[in-house]
C-alpha cells in the first residue's frame, strides 16, 4: 500500500503548543501515565519536565554528559508515578526520583551497562483490557487491583503515595522474572539483549543465553547490531517477560525469557536495520519502523508462536526513527527521517494525516495516557504538542 498523498485535502494541521527549551537535538520523550506532564531528553544531556497544561517547563538537569547525551526517557505506573528513567550513551541507565516539582539530585539507582550505542530501552509492557478503565480496574502481573469509587492517581499526594506503597508490596511478593521493575536494552555485546532488574542494579538474563555447556544453541552476531527493542508481558505468558527485538540485518526475533537459548520465532519484514518496534496495548501485536521505506504492521500469535504480517505501508522516503501506537490502539504515529509525522489508524493502516511542523529529523513521538495529546521530538530542538483525532 503506498501513501494516499494526493487525497489529503485538508492542510495537515499545527500543533496545538511548541515547546522550547531545549538547546540540542531532542531525542526521546515520553509522558507522565497520570499526570499532565512530559519528560524530553536531548543530546546535550539534560533531561527536562514541562508542564502540558501550561505548556511550559518545571524542572531541568544534565542527567548524563554533554558529550553523551540522552538516548531515551521511560516512565510507568509499574515502576512507580514518582520515577523517570533516563539512558545515556555514556553507558549508563538511571532511574529519577519525582518530588515536589523536580528531579532528585541523585538517581535512586544507577545502572552500568557497559552498552554504548544508538537501541533505546524498553520498559515491560503489560496489556489491558480498556484504555479508559471504564470499570476503575488495572491489570498488575495477572492480578486485578480495584481502585476505590473511581478515585484517580492525581487527586492528592496522599493517593498517589498509597498506591505507590500498595505496588511496591506487590513487587517485593513477585519474585518471577515477570515482574514490573525490569528494562530491556541491547547489551554490552550489541547483537544480544539483556534484561535488568532496577531493584538491584543486576543484569538477570541475556537473549539468546549460552546453554549450561557453555555452548550457545542460538547466536544473533551474523544478524548485526540490535537497534530496537519491545518488552511485555502478553496474558498467554502466565506474567514472564516477552521480547520483541529488531536488528541490524532487518531481522526481528521474538523472545520468551523462559527459553532464553532460542527465540519463539524470526522473521524478517524489512531489508534495512529495523529502528523502531511497538508493541499495541493487547500485546497481540504491532508496529515496525526501519531505514528502509516502510512500515510494517503484524499480529502476534501466542498459541501458534508466529509473527504475521497484517499490513504493509510504502513510503515515500526512507527511515523511521519512532513508532508510538495510542493507548485506546485506534490510531498510532511514526518520527521520519523526513521530517514528518505521520499518523495512520492502526486497524486499517491507513493514512490519515502528514504533519509538516519540523525542519530537521523527528526523532521521537509519543502519546499520552488519556489519549488527548501527541508529542513529536526532533533535531530542530523544539518539542511540538498536538490534538488530532480525539473523538475517534
């Protein structure tokens, strides 16, 4: 399927704020899961906290070095509101405790890695039944924690701080290596991945992973680099973690931590190193972006083990940096190298909009939790906020 380019007719639209600040290329970002707040990194180190209702910035520190910069930003509400996880290209990973408007001074906790390259990390992604919890549910690990009369996560500190102490108990009693407080990330030889629990500090696994003889069944080394990296945790999976990897070559490989000698499955979607993968809310399925010219969306199949194509999207031009898929799994968004953001409904793979805000590489999009806003990042230094189909 190639870009409907010509049935536009409407002018894209502008963003609906611009936000400025930052004084290097703008890397990653991602948003706060209750609160009205965006997290930017850029490659001058410093990470950044803005206000999205005020559209204006709260707190800023260099959290990594200038001359490393700021590879990705993450948050959950599964490794806690109240934390942020920056990682450089220095080596390290860090984990940001929130307070009172601002960074600690200090990361709670600091990992070394040893991995110096260009693969963002991922946290665990866990599927759930309804983006609005409309019936005040979430879904923890398998386990269904009821939220009381509605109350939401931003009401007052005291909320949030219940919860917090009520998910920190549940990690301490989850000991499987499915539990919520781990990152995926490319490792410190670059063709593998490696899981790491941000409780401890301590890499727990490695993908593929020697067998006891110390012979590797399963090598990813003639595949390249890995350049992506999803992590969840599908409802099939009994709560262990489950990796989607892309490569060099233009190979992924699906992983399930239980096997880690041998993935489920390879496929091979794409003929350039694969840059960007999401996983949809479901955990059945998703998107891939590549320095190639297209976009690939597959279903996951648990049961049968096997990655499918559902629908191939050509582009114009080459190289996406950034695939985001909305949290209610009706509409998702790539960062080109061309400097577009372009948004697609995810069902169909449809065009729907191109948008022509940024002047230099996007290198990040992202959605917020509530739907409402998208955020794009670029190397033009600005973050641009937008509201596009809101009522779908």
């Amino acid at each position: 399927m190639t870009e409907p380019m010509s049935k536009q007719r409407r002018p894209p639209p502008d963003p609906v704020a611009v936000l400025r600040g930052h004084r290097a290329s703008v890397t990653d970002l991602c948003f706060h899961p209750s609160q009205p707040l965006l997290y930017t990194g850029s490659a001058d180190g410093e990470l950044r906290i803005w206000d999205t209702v005020q559209n204006r910035t709260i707190a800023s520190a260099g959290v990594h070095s200038a001359a490393h910069g700021v590879a990705s930003v993450a948050c959950s509400s599964s490794i806690g509101v109240d934390k942020v996880i920056s990682q450089g290209r220095d080596g390290t990973v860090k984990c940001w405790d929130i307070g009172d408007g601002g960074l600690s001074r200090t990361p709670s906790v600091t990992i070394k890695t040893n991995a110096y390259h260009f693969c963002k990390l991922s946290l665990v992604k866990k599927p759930h039944c309804s983006s609005t919890q409309v019936d005040g549910r979430k879904l923890y690990d398998g386990d269904e924690r009821e939220s009381t009369g509605g109350e939401t996560l931003d009401d007052s500190e005291e909320k949030v701080q219940g919860y917090l102490s009520e998910q920190s108990r549940t990690d301490e009693e989850n000991t499987e290596v499915g539990g919520s407080k781990y990152i995926a990330i490319a490792g410190e030889e670059p063709s593998e991945v490696e899981l790491w629990d941000l409780n401890t500090a301590e890499r727990c696994t490695r993908l593929p992973q020697s067998c006891s003889a110390g012979l590797s069944a399963f090598s990813t080394k003639e595949r390249g680099m890995c350049m992506a990296v999803q992590a969840f945790s599908p409802l099939e999976s009994q709560g262990f973690i489950n990796v989607v990897a892309g490569y060099e070559d233009g190979s992924m490989l699906w992983w399930d931590v239980r096997n880690p000698g041998v993935p489920i499955t390879s496929v091979k979607f794409h003929s350039e190193p694969v840059l960007s993968l999401c996983i949809d809310g479901s955990c059945n399925g998703g998107i891939s972006g590549a320095a190639d010219e297209k976009i690939m969306l597959y279903t996951l199949d648990n049961s049968m083990g096997t990655c499918v194509i559902k629908k191939e999207i050509n582009l114009e031009r080459p190289g996406i940096s950034s695939t985001s898929i909305r949290p209610d799994g009706k509409i998702f968004a790539t960062a080109g190298w061309d400097h577009r953001v372009r948004v697609y409904n995810y069902r169909k793979g449809t065009a729907l909009a191109i948008l022509k805000y940024h002047h230099a590489t996007c290198n990040a999009v992202s959605y917020s939790k509530d739907c409402k806003l998208m955020a794009s990042a670029s190397d033009d230094t600005v973050v641009a906020l937008w509201k596009l189909y809101t009522q779908t």
